[in-house]
C-alpha cells in the first residue's frame, strides 16, 4: 500500500494549533503556525493487526492509554504546509503498517559448519598458548 492511497477519516483528526520554531524571525513569535494533530485510532477503521503494528511503529507518538496518536509538525512557516506535512507523515505510517512483516525461518547450523568453527576456535587457542613466558 502506497501513502497516497491511504483514506483518512476527518472524524478521527482533532487538530490544534501552536507556536512553530525555527524560520520566521520575528514573525514566528507572533503566529500558530504549527500543526499538533491528535489522531483517534479506533476511528481509523483498521483490522487489530495493522493497528498493532501501527502503535509499534508510532513508538512514543501513542498516547499512553493507546487510544490516540499525536504528530506535531512545525517545520514550515506556513500553517497549511504543516498540515499537509503532519496528514502525510501519518499516511506515510498507515502504509508501513499494512506491510506484512516477513516470517521469520528458524535456521541451524550444519554439522560441517559445528566442526569449522571448533576447529578456529582450537586454532586460535593454540596461537594464544604459545604466547606466554619461554621456560629454557
């Protein structure tokens, strides 16, 4: 799934607006340009897994009843950039949780590899025994 193809609901948006840093000068001290968007994540409409991975890949953004999300962006002068900047980052994170994480296959190693890696380790033993104080 591709970020653009992400439909977000407007019902599970709460936006408010704040104080950005950075460009501005003094402009920035006097303008809410900065966007902190709430998402409800069970208004999202997603099955429990891609939820799941969701929380996990928001990591700190969840809320610590992991009901909601919060993506603050600021980094434009421009209050709809920044509204832009934070509607894309959360597709961008809706994308990546609809990815299926690969399986992973549990593996062994061969009786042939057990025996080369004894066989270093003897070695390398052997070069370390021979290092110590010459007895005449």
């Amino acid at each position: 799934m591709k970020p653009e193809d992400v439909s977000i609901p407007e019902e599970a948006l709460e936006e408010s607006y704040l104080a950005a840093s950075g460009p501005g000068g003094q402009h920035a001290n006097t303008t809410e340009t900065g966007v902190q968007m709430r998402v409800d994540l069970t208004a999202l409409g997603l099955s429990g897994r891609v939820l799941n991975r969701l929380r996990h890949l928001a990591g700190s953004k969840v809320t610590k009843d992991r009901a909601a999300m919060i993506i603050t962006a600021k980094g434009s002068r421009s209050r709809e950039d920044n509204r832009r900047e934070a509607r894309a980052r959360l597709a961008e994170l809706i994308a990546k949780a609809h990815v299926m994480p690969k399986a992973r296959r549990k593996t062994k190693p061969s009786r042939a590899a057990k025996a080369r890696r004894t066989d270093s380790k003897v070695k390398r033993g052997a070069v370390k025994k021979m290092r110590g104080k010459v007895d005449y």
